[in-house]
C-alpha cells in the first residue's frame, strides 16, 4: 500500500469521525446546527471545486449526462446551506432537508472508504 492511499484512509477517517462527532452534537444541541449547515457547505464546495480542478487538467473533455447531474445536485446543496446558514427564518423542512444532505455526504465517504479499502488503486489521482 502506498503512502499517499494511506494518507487518503486516513484523512477519510478523519472526516468521518468529525461528520459523526458533529451530527451527534447537532441533534443534542440545536445551536449547534450552524455546523452541520457549514459542513454541508464544505463537502458541496469541496465536490465541486475539485472537479473544476480536474477539468483543468484534461485536454479532452467529455461531460457525461450523470457527472453533470451529481454537479448539480451538489450545487443545489451548496445554494441550499448557504440559503439556511444566512437566513433568519427556521422551517422543519429546512431541517430535514440538511439532515438530509448530511446523511448524503456521510454515506458517500464511507462507501468512498470502504472502496479504499476492498480496492488496491496504483494512483489515486
């Protein structure tokens, strides 16, 4: 195993234990909703600029239909939290909603983990 997918577990790791850490001092404290919000607005800001990097760096472009549906609904997460984050109003569906997306995001590191974990990757980027 190479030292930079071990950085990769580790980091992932990481990230997972602050998403868990942070969910479970959202639902005991609801002033602590602000950083869920601001995760969310990390992992979608996140997604989204590393696949502008990526596109940088490739000479051919070919924009597949679900690429551009996953850059999308990640769009609308990030408009989404910045929306709740800034506005004074409070709605249930807006909680359920970032809940929601949270338990996206969570989801998708862990099943990206457990892909670095059952797959030996020659280069991850």
């Amino acid at each position: 195993m190479s030292p930079s997918d071990q950085k990769v577990k580790k980091i992932l790791i990481g990230c997972i234990i602050i998403y868990v850490v942070t969910g479970l001092v959202a639902m005991v404290n609801f002033a602590a909703f602000n950083c869920l919000l601001f995760l969310n607005l990390l992992a979608a800001f996140a997604t989204i600029l590393y696949w502008i990097i990526k596109q940088l760096r490739i000479r051919k472009h070919y924009f597949e239909l679900l690429e551009m549906l996953v850059l999308f609904v990640e769009f609308l997460f990030c408009i989404f939290s910045l929306y709740t984050f800034f506005s004074n109003s409070w709605s249930i569906f807006s909680e359920i909603f970032s809940w929601g997306i949270f338990a996206i995001h969570l989801l998708a590191l862990i099943a990206f983990l457990v892909f670095m974990l059952t797959f030996k990757m020659k280069k991850l980027f």
